[in-house]
C-alpha cells in the first residue's frame, strides 16, 4: 500500500481514482467470526489517512468472512457516496455506529488488587506518569514504569532538583516521588518493549520482585509526522515498532499471568484521521482491533481511544493544536479519574470524548460526518454545535494582498493566481514570491490543502509532488506557465517530446512522464 501510494505521488492523473481495500474478519461485527486478524488494523488505518492526503484517490476498506460473494465487494466499486469502512457477514453489509456509554461497573472486574503488580509502558512518559498516580491512590500498588530512557540513580534525584536544570527529569521525578507517598512501590526500567527477549528477562525480573504481573497499562508510542509519502520505510517501522510489535510482544509474555487487565492507549485519531499521522492511525487502529481478538482467547483485553491531553504527552513534546479537533481536551486529572472508570466498565473499547460546543464543518471533516452511523444523542450534539458556529458573529473582511519582492509589470496572470491561493492557505496579507514554503511555516497539513486548492482552480495541471518540487510562488507560476503553453490533450511522439525538452518548454521530469504514456500506449 505504501509503495503504490509512493508511486501515485508523483503521477499527473485526471479523473478519479478508486482503491478498494479488502481484508478478512479484521472486525468484531456479529461474534460469529471463525478467527479475527487485528494485524489489517494498520491497513485500515493507513487507508484513511491516505485518502486524504490524496484527495484525487477514493480510497475505501471492505471486512468480509468467507461467506462473502466475491460480487457483493465488486459491487462496492460502483457507490460514489460510501463510508470508509464496510463489513460483510453471512452476506449482510454493515457499517460503523457510534454511540454514547454509560460506563457502569462490572462485577468482573475488580479494579486493582491490593499489593499487586502492575507493568505500564512509556510509564516515564506524560501519560505513563498521571495513569501511575492516579493507580497509587486508588490502591497500594507495585507499579513498574517502562521507558526507553530510564531515570538516574535515586542518589542524584536531590542534586538534580537542586539544579534546576534538567525539567523533564525533575517532573519525572516529582511524580515518582507523589506516588511514592500514595504508598505504592515504584520500580523504574529501561527497556525497548518491541523487543522480545529484553522484555522477557525483564518481565521475569519483575515477577519475582512483585509475586506476579496482575495488569498491564500499554501506553508507549512513538508520533508520526509528515506526509506518507515524504517518510521513509524505517520511520514508518519506527512508528508501527511500539504499539504493534510491542503490544504482540506484551500479550505473548503474559499470557501466562493472571492479568485483571490488559489496557491499550490508542487514539482519537484512529476515528478522525488526520493528514500527516498515516503511520500513527495505523498503529492505533491496530489496538482498536487487539482487545476485541483478545477477548476471543479469553483474556481481559481494553483499548481506550483518547483525545488529546492537556500539557502532557504528546501534546507537550509536540506542541500540538487542539483548536483543530472536534473533542475537547482533558486535564490530566479528568484524564487520570476517567481511567480510573474505564478499569471497572468491563468494555473491549471504548472512545473517550467530549464534543466541542461549537464546530466548523471544515474542522470535522469527512470521517465523522460521512463514515459512521451516529446515535441519535450524538447527531443531536453535533447539530447543535454546528448551530452555534453559524451564529457566531462572521469574521473581519481580508485586506488587499501585498506582494513582495516583485516588480509589478513582470508579475505574470500566474504568479498573481498563486500567490492569491498560498495567502489563503497561510492566511497571511503579504508574501515575497520567492521566499520558501518551508520558511512560511510550512507542514504536511498545509501542503494538502494547497494541493485542494490548486486542484480547484487548476483542475489536473499539479499533482501534490508539485507543491514540493517548485517550493515559491514563482516557481510554481513558472511550472503553470509552461504547463498552459502545452495542450493536455495533445497528441506527440516522442521526438517531439525530446524537441520541447531540449527546447526547454518541459523539464526532463515531465519528459519522462510523457515518454512513459507514449511507450505504454504503443
């Protein structure tokens, strides 16, 4: 899927282009399925991100059981207007429903034991850390926080302190020592959990300190960033490393415990998508997928999609903008509290969220208004909140654009219509027309949506590789130029295109390009 998509990014198409995605019983849909296959959880999620990241691509995903006529997943490559995600049991089409949860407890289970020993991963992390106090008051607990990185000796914690210097250390050893005071034990380690025989000697290890492993938190995970197309094969390993590899190594090594709980940290994203996060919606949504196959072999399996957490986690080490999600963001004590619930509430999974009280059309996007079957509560709220954006008073009127760096009487229709369009993406009043995309604060998100935009006005002349290939203004007024002087439809041999390219009119790319039709066509 990768490398198809790779190969797409550079190609000029017109038309749509449809991708139907088929895997086999990934979803727990009837119960009746002979054996689920969470691994096409990354499928799944790769493909959502990827359709929009490539607005030109449909790209859509079809869970059928052995019972599925071949002509039923056939017949899905004609509906134009589709959710993302079907499934096919006993030859019945079902889609996604979404719906509020009371999360009443459930007598078996019993929260957390007195005394026993609990393993969470990224356990040196934001999330880690707040899930690691709020156990210590809930119960006197063995806690074993598993990070990559561990801590220093508990000797150095008071010079470390004293200096000042070393903020995330002195954090991390705060909260070690506030659980500390909770009465639970805290054992620290450094370990990668992606790596099988590290963990097992480690697992061991803490077996024998702590009389047993009696629940797991999984919260380790690694953020992706930027555009599929623009990651190499090793970040994107990197990224799938820790919640794929490490959940299957996690639930190899303890299957032999006597685990209360297994507890899984996906992502809001998984349900929402999101440019830039391919990688990171297809590790989630592979533990969107595990609890219900956990469930299949008897163990207490619990995948929670969070929304964003405020000031720690991800949403510190990245500085990440919640003004762009539909769901409010937690306090790391709701956070913490609302864990708390999930440990007793007895449920596979479970979407943690509270929707904004006003919200653009644009900020919901296509997944949650077109993907899912929303309960009536929920298609209520959303209504509601979308009223409350529309009467909000309408925003101050753009002033004229300015553009720098340029004499007026050489500026071409061109340069104009696209700097037009890249001061509406970056929502900036003036632009020099040679200054870098990536010194405007340029990011993957951005690059889609101008992409969309050009698309709009341009229909078939850029593809998105465009937008990083000519990274100004001009050089991309100049790319327009050349490709308004060549007619689309034109018919040409290859000495032709040779004479345009020595001619200058076309760049040894777009020769290659033309030379690959003309030869496919012959």
């Amino acid at each position: 899927m990768y490398s198809l998509l790779d190969g797409l990014f550079v190609q000029h198409f017109s038309g749509d282009l449809r991708i139907i995605l088929v895997c086999d019983e990934a979803n727990r849909v009837t119960g009746e399925e002979g054996g689920l296959r969470p691994h096409h959880g990354c499928l799944l999620g790769l493909g959502k991100v990827a359709r929009e990241e490539f607005p030109q691509v449909q790209i859509r995903l079809v869970d059928v059981d052995r019972r599925t006529p071949p002509g039923r997943i056939v017949n899905e490559f004609s509906l134009r207007e589709a959710p993302y995600q079907v499934a096919y049991r006993n030859g019945e089409r079902y889609v996604e429903r979404l719906r509020e949860a009371a999360l009443e407890p459930d007598e078996e289970q019993p929260g957390l034991r007195e005394g026993g020993g609990y393993v969470i991963t990224g356990g040196t992390g934001g999330l880690g850390l707040e899930i690691g106090k709020q156990m210590s008051r809930m119960s006197r607990v063995r806690l074993h926080l598993i990070g990559r990185r561990g801590l220093p000796a508990r000797e150095h914690w008071e010079a470390i302190a004293a200096a000042g210097a070393e903020k995330q250390q002195i954090r991390q050893i705060a909260a070690v020592q506030e659980m500390e005071r909770n009465g639970a034990q805290v054992q620290i380690h450094a370990a990668d959990v992606a790596e099988e025989e590290q963990m097992r000697s480690l697992l061991e290890q803490i077996r024998t300190e702590s009389g047993g492993i009696h629940g797991v938190v999984h919260a380790a995970g690694v953020a992706g960033e930027g555009l599929l197309v623009r990651k190499t094969a090793g970040q994107i390993r990197e990224v799938l490393s820790a919640k794929v590899s490490g959940t299957w190594v996690l639930d190899q090594l303890t299957r032999e415990d006597d685990l209360i709980f297994f507890m899984m940290f996906s992502s809001m994203s998984t349900l929402m998508g999101g440019m830039g996060q391919s990688d990171y919606v297809a590790a989630n949504s592979y533990l969107d997928l595990y609890a219900d196959w956990m469930r299949t072999q008897g163990r207490k399996g619990i995948t929670v999609n969070w929304p964003l957490w405020q000031e720690v986690g991800m949403a510190e080490v990245y500085e990440v903008d919640n003004r762009q999600s539909v769901f409010e963001s937690l306090t790391p004590r709701q956070g913490a509290a609302i864990y708390g619930e999930l440990l007793q509430a007895g449920r596979s999974r479970v979407i943690v969220g509270q929707l904004k009280r006003r919200l653009a059309k644009d900020t919901i996007g296509q997944s949650l208004m077109n993907d899912y079957v929303l309960s009536e509560s929920l298609n209520r709220q959303l209504r509601r909140s979308l009223h409350n954006t529309q009467n909000l008073n309408g925003t101050p009127e753009r002033t004229e654009l300015i553009i720098k760096d340029a004499n007026q009487l050489q500026m071409t229709r061109s340069h104009k219509e696209i700097a037009q369009i890249l001061a509406k993406v970056l929502d900036v009043q003036e632009l020099s027309i040679f200054a870098n995309f990536e010194d405007l604060g340029w990011n993957s998100l951005l690059a889609v949506r101008l992409h969309k935009e050009l698309e709009a006005v341009f229909p078939g002349l850029f593809a998105i590789s465009d937008v990083f290939s000519y990274p100004t203004v001009h050089d991309m007024a100049v790319y327009l130029e050349r490709k308004r002087t060549i007619p689309q439809k034109r018919e040409m041999t290859i000495e032709q295109v040779m004479g345009d390219l020595e001619d200058g009119i076309i760049t040894p790319e777009e020769a290659e390009v033309l030379i690959g039709k003309i030869s496919g066509a012959v």
